[in-house]
C-alpha cells in the first residue's frame, strides 16, 4: 500500500530509489518482490528508457480503478452521490479523461502495433524523459511511448483525448517537432523517429496535420 500511495502521487512513474524513499522500503531483494508482485498482479507496469539499462527502469501506477481511487475518491468529502456524472464535460472530467485515455494506450501496445502493421516486426517499447539542457538547447522533455523498431523506424506515440476529430493547431505542431528534434538530438539516433498520433476518433486534416505520418483511433485498440 505505500509503494502504491507513493506512485499515485506521480502519474509518470518512479525509479526505485524514489519509490524506496518516498514508501520507506529499504532497497534491496524485499522492495524487488514487492515491485515484482504489484506488477505480476496488474496494479503497476515496469517501463524502460530508451538509452538506459534495465537497473534504472522506472514503475508506474496503471490500475485503472486504483488510480481513479487516488485521484477523486481518497479524500474526497464531497458527500454528492452523483458527483461523478454531474462533473461530465467539466475540467475535473476532461483532465480525468487525458489521463485515462493514456493508460488505455499503454494498456493495448499489442493493438497498436498491429494497427502500424508492424506485429512481425522485432520492436521494443520505451518510454524517455530528460531534464532541460541549456548547452544542449534540449527542453525538459517526457515521451511515455516509444516503439523502437528493428526495421530502422523508432514510432514516437502521442496519446490525445479528444471527444471528436482531433485537430493540431500550428502551436501545437511546433511543440511535436520540437519533441521530436529533443529526441534525435539527445540519443543521437540515426533511425528515422515517426510521430505517431492515438487519439479516439482520428485526425482533422489541416494545414499542420502532416506532421503526423501514422494515426491510431479507439477502434483499433478494440
């Protein structure tokens, strides 16, 4: 319960040094259990970096109902016994619904594969977060999905929420190029990176939706 109390607090994940810290287990072969059965039972997921060995993997909480435990049940004395269905379409929700509809993601990478048609191809998924580097001109950058292929194709997943077509706004294609030029920049990796929208109901085409080369809806995912 405190591995999981500690993770809750951080939806992007936690290496084992902070989760020992945060939780108060001390390192070593009793945390490595613990971690092994919260994982072997669902309640979190074990995800590497791209670049980084297996010892500095990091562990995210991806229960679905134990999240949305910590997240609006635990501590809440709003005493409204349809305060779920009465904040439909409000902030709350629409915050609630991005960070679910990720975990979805996360959830069918083996759908997701298929829909690029790469279910034969020998691939590996990461995630991969760096700090700011000014030297460097690198933003402080967090990718949660990663599938890094044997065919010389690294697919940079952007997972979006939209209760309709979505559609990139110039803004926002600025910031996915900048995403993935970070990326190159800091592996320094000579495949060729693909950003790769999963969103609901598919892309609006526009002025800046090339920038997208694959986009995934929810059907695949069912």
């Amino acid at each position: 319960m405190d591995i999981v109390s500690a993770l809750a607090k951080k939806t992007k994940g936690l290496s084992r040094d902070e989760i020992s810290k945060l939780a108060n287990v001390r390192t070593g072969g009793e945390l490595s259990k613990l971690l092994n059965e919260l994982e072997w039972c669902g309640f979190i997921r074990r995800y590497n970096s791209i670049g980084k060995q297996s010892k500095d993997a990091l562990f995210q909480l991806i229960d679905n109902f134990t999240f949305f435990y910590f997240q609006y049940i635990k501590g809440n004395k709003n005493n409204d016994s349809h305060f779920w269905t009465n904040n439909i379409g409000s902030p709350l929700h629409r915050a609630w619904s991005g960070l679910a509809f990720e975990r979805v993601c996360l959830q069918h990478i083996a759908q997701i594969k298929e829909a690029l048609g790469i279910s034969g191809v020998l691939s590996n998924v990461y995630s991969w977060r760096t700090e700011a580097d000014e030297d460097k001109g690198i933003d402080k950058t967090q990718i949660d999905l990663l599938i890094d292929r044997n065919d010389g194709v690294i697919n940079l997943c952007e997972m979006k929420f939209s209760a309709q077509e979505y559609a990139i706004t110039e803004d926002e294609e600025m910031k996915l190029r900048r995403r993935r030029g970070n990326f190159i920049e800091a592996i320094q990796t000579k495949k060729a990176v693909h950003i790769t929208l999963v969103t609901p109901y598919g892309l609006r085409q526009n002025s800046h939706s090339a920038i997208a080369q694959n986009t995934i809806t929810l059907q695949s995912l069912f």
